[in-house]
C-alpha cells in the first residue's frame, strides 16, 4: 500500500494515528505527466450511452447554446468516458455497467469556479485541518473572520470550529480535498490515484498559527489554473473510481486500489465543486456542503 502522508497542515503537527484505517469514511485522472498516451480503449462507449448523470433524455433537434462568460465547450463526454475505461485498467479497478451516466452531455459548457472562491475554500479546510488537530477556535475562528471568510464557511465546519461538534476524524479527511485544489490550482503535480497528498501541502497552505493573512496568502500561492476540460476528464475518473469503491463496500469485498478509499472520496468532492457545467440538465453549483456524491 502507498505510504500515507506525514502532514503539518496550519503549522499544526498531523498525527499518524488521524488517518482512518476503514473503508469508505469520505461521504459517499491525473498523471504525473498528463500529456502521456492513453492505452487502448478496452469496451468503449458508444455514442448516445450513458447519457446524463441522471440518465435524463435530450431534446430531439436542441443545439448547444452559446458558452456563457468563463464558460468554454466541453470536451467530448463519451471519448472521455472511453480513456477513463482505459485508466480504471491501469488501475486495477472494476469498469461500472454500460449506461452508467456520464458526467455531463454533448453541447454543455465548463468552467472552474472563480479562483478566489477556491482559494477561499482551500483556506477555510486549511483552518478546519487545524482545529482537528488542537488549534483552540480563537486562533481558527479568529483567522477567518480577521480574513473575511465566515461566509465561506459551512454552519457545520463553523460548529465543529467553534463547539467542537462533529467528528474530528471525519474533518481530517479534507487534506486530500486539499491536495485536490491544489492539483487544479496547478500548485500540485499530479492527482495520482495510487499516492497519498504530497508532502509540500503544508508549506503552501496560508500560515495561521503566525497570522499570515489571507491576501497575503493569495499573493504568495502562485496558482495557475488548469484548463476547466482537463479538471472535468479528472472529474469523470474519480466519479468512476468511486462507483468501484461503493461496489466493494455493498459486496463486502476488499477496496479495489492502493490507497483507502477516503482518497478518491475527498478527491472526487473537491473537483465536483470545482468544476460547474451548464446545460439543460445542470442545477447551480452547489454550496460546498451540498454537494452531490451518489454513485
């Protein structure tokens, strides 16, 4: 098994002992090298499977609208589709049935969200992560409403923050929806399923045990982000690799993968929230905590 990480996330010391050692916890394609080629495609989609997440029908003759402000085309669903096939292969992960709905359809557009949203979430898990691990809520409580970022918080982040409600195990989950952010910020290299978060996420993180600011932050993060289309084909394979992981837990069979399955959970969340399609079939984005992660 991938070793799994040693963090320090808001200069608050991570314990082994954290990290969950059951299947499953999370509520519920990226290479190091993301240009490198695709195998060949084993049982392909054909055109008109696995339309819509909710399988909805399209209307006969309705053409693509123009892509609003921000938004561009989406890539080809089903090719994407196909080379997911290809990586669950790599994988070692089980391919979900044919018709299983596509993430989203022909003549939809992508964006990410803006990226001062996601770095004010990233900022916000960063002080949840500290609050797991002992920073008292007048230092986390305090940081986000020093910074601005109370309306970014969920009622029950804030809860947990400030009354200690919820589980701490749970909330330590996020770093890998960190590392997530990170990989589409384009500060992490790759969103590798077979590895844990890297161990530079701390050091990126905003600095809250010395005060660093928020915009302090958003000025040293040094974010490129990447194209909206290659963080949806990222989307498309988690929204896969977790249909293998919930097929294991309803068979009582061990997880399919190397890393637990938490990983493809917390990761598959972020970049669900990340990413915002529009299309006849899209609701808005959601809040955070409203995000939708049946399988």
């Amino acid at each position: 098994m991938a070793n799994e990480p040693d963090l320090d996330v808001g200069r608050v010391a991570v314990p082994d002992a954290v990290l969950p050692t059951a299947p499953g916890a999370a509520p519920a394609r990226g290479s190091a090298s993301p240009s490198a080629p695709r195998p060949s495609v084993a049982a392909p989609l054909k055109q008109g499977e696995g339309s819509g997440r909710a399988a909805p029908k399209r209307r006969a003759g309705a053409d693509p609208e123009p892509a609003p402000e921000g938004q561009t085309p989406a890539p080809d669903p089903v090719m994407i589709r196909n080379a997911t096939l290809a990586d669950l292969v790599e994988l070692g992960f089980p391919p979900p049935p044919d018709g299983y709905p596509l993430v989203w359809e022909p003549g939809d557009t992508v964006a990410l969200r803006p990226t001062p949203e996601i770095l004010a979430r990233c900022a916000v898990l960063n002080a949840v992560l500290a609050g797991v691990f002992g920073a008292p809520p007048e230092l986390t409580c305090g940081w986000l409403e020093r910074n601005g970022l109370v309306d970014a918080v969920t009622e029950p982040e804030w809860e947990f923050l400030s009354e200690r409600k919820g589980s701490g195990d749970l909330y330590g989950l996020h770093v890998e929806a960190l590392w997530a952010f990170a990989w589409v910020l384009g500060v992490g290299e790759d969103l590798d399923p077979g590895r844990y978060c890297g161990e530079g996420l701390a050091a990126w993180l905003p600095d809250i045990g010395v005060g660093e600011s928020f915009v302090a932050w958003q000025q040293r993060a040094g974010v490129r982000p990447r194209p909206a289309a290659e963080v949806a084909a990222l989307l498309d394979l988690h929204y896969c690799l977790d249909w293998g992981h919930v097929q294991a837990l309803m068979n009582d069979e061990p997880p399919p993968g190397v890393t637990l399955p938490y990983v493809i959970g917390q990761r598959r969340w972020a970049l669900e929230w990340a990413v915002t399609f529009r299309g006849p079939y899209h609701p808005a984005p959601p809040r955070w905590d409203e995000v939708d992660l049946a399988s």
